[in-house]
C-alpha cells in the first residue's frame, strides 16, 4: 500500500485503518476537524480490533471517537473522528 497524499485524503474524509496504522498518511495536513476511519470484516478477521487499535492510535494526537456504525450487514465497520487539538 502507498503513501496517501493529503490532497486524497482531504477529498474522501475517509480512510482505511490499515493506512493508519501503516503509517502510510499524515494527517498534520488534513485541514479539517472531522474523519471517518473505514474497517472491513474478512474472512480471517474481524474488524472491529484494528478499527479500535486506529482510534487509540488517533487518540495519542488529539483525535477523539464520535461514534462506530457498522455498514452493510457488519461487512464494514466506520468510526467518525474528531481532532480536538
């Protein structure tokens, strides 16, 4: 998976918890307040953890949980961020 640039990221509002946890994104650029992290359910794995790890990663630089949605029969699972710093 490559670098997400902050021009794609500003766009969409939404990114997958494995580029956050990848390190693949830096949201110092991200100009606004408000991001919903996107997880997915597979076939060896829920989604509900790495979504949590996400947010508790997020949570060490000023982002907060809003609220978690799951979509489309629990396939996948969206957490709305807010940075609060």
């Amino acid at each position: 998976m490559s670098f997400m640039s902050p021009q794609q990221l500003a766009q969409d509002r939404v990114v997958e918890v494995e580029v956050i946890l990848g390190g693949q994104v830096d949201l110092r650029a991200y100009p606004y307040r408000h991001l919903v992290l996107k997880a997915r359910h597979t076939f060896s794995r829920s989604a509900f953890p790495p979504l949590m790890e996400a947010v508790e990663h997020l949570s060490n630089y000023g982002w907060e949980l809003v609220n978690i949605v799951a979509v489309g029969e629990g396939h996948h699972i969206y957490a709305a961020m807010r940075r609060t710093a």
